[in-house]
C-alpha cells in the first residue's frame, strides 16, 4: 500500500509556481462510445492548472473493451500523447491499462501519477499519490 502524504492547502490567488510543470489528465473508457463525460471538475483541474503557469491538457481515452490489438494501439496512441507533452504529473481518475502511465512516469526522475479517487479504488502500482479517498476503504466500508 502506498504511504499516504499531505499536502498543505493553498488559497486561491496563493502561491504561484516555482516551475511550470505540464500536467496530463488522462480519463479512459472501456468502450468506444461518446455518451455524457463525467469530466467537468477534472477540466476545471486543468483549467486551473493553466491560470497558476503550468501546461495542462485533457484527453479522453477510449479503449477497444477487447484486450487485443485495438487496445494496443490505443495504448501506444496514449504513450505517445504523455510523451509529446513531456508530461511532469500524470492525474486519473481510474485506470484500466496502468501500463502507459507507469512507463511515462518511470521514464524520467521527478514525475508523478496522482489518482483523483471517488473512495471506491485501490492502490495502483506506480500511482505515488491518492488524493480524496481514506486508503483500504470503500465506500461500503470494506
């Protein structure tokens, strides 16, 4: 299980940045279909990102759901979209192919995954920080 940290809180119009970082905020699906995108607050993540100097996208990954050669090539799609973007924090929500994230992630000292977590995760390999959930516990309580 990974340690948990706390980070202190910074008021809006705080502290600006030391260095600009790049952020990737990466959301996939299991399935290729376009439907209603749970992803406003993680746009205003980024949104925010931007505001405070740093570069930040959001890309919407839709896996193939068949764990052949589509999602293979989605994989490869989506390590090169954290490449090309030099990507310092890597942020998911959830995560159904850790792979991508972990190799960007190892590829270069002083990058990180963070997993925004709704309560009902686990602890991934290669994700160093959790943000919003108490580790070992769902919502259920188990």
């Amino acid at each position: 299980m990974a340690s948990s940290r706390s980070l202190p809180v910074v008021p809006a119009g705080g502290r600006r940045p030391s260095r600009s970082l790049s952020v990737a905020v990466v959301l996939p699906y299991g399935e290729p279909t376009e439907a209603f995108f749970p992803d406003t607050l993680l746009e205003l993540c980024t949104t925010e990102a931007r505001r405070r100097g740093h570069r930040a996208a959001l890309l919407r990954v839709y896996y193939q759901g068949d764990g052949g050669a589509g999602d293979g090539a989605i994989r490869e799609q989506l390590a090169g979209w954290l490449a090309a973007r030099e990507a310092d924090v890597v942020v998911v929500e959830r995560v159904f192919d850790p792979e991508p994230v972990r190799a960007h992630v190892g590829a270069r000292p002083g990058r990180h995954a963070v997993l925004l977590s709704w309560g009902d995760g686990d602890t991934l390999d290669g994700v160093d920080l959790v943000i919003g959930r108490t580790p070992g516990l769902t919502r259920a309580g188990t």
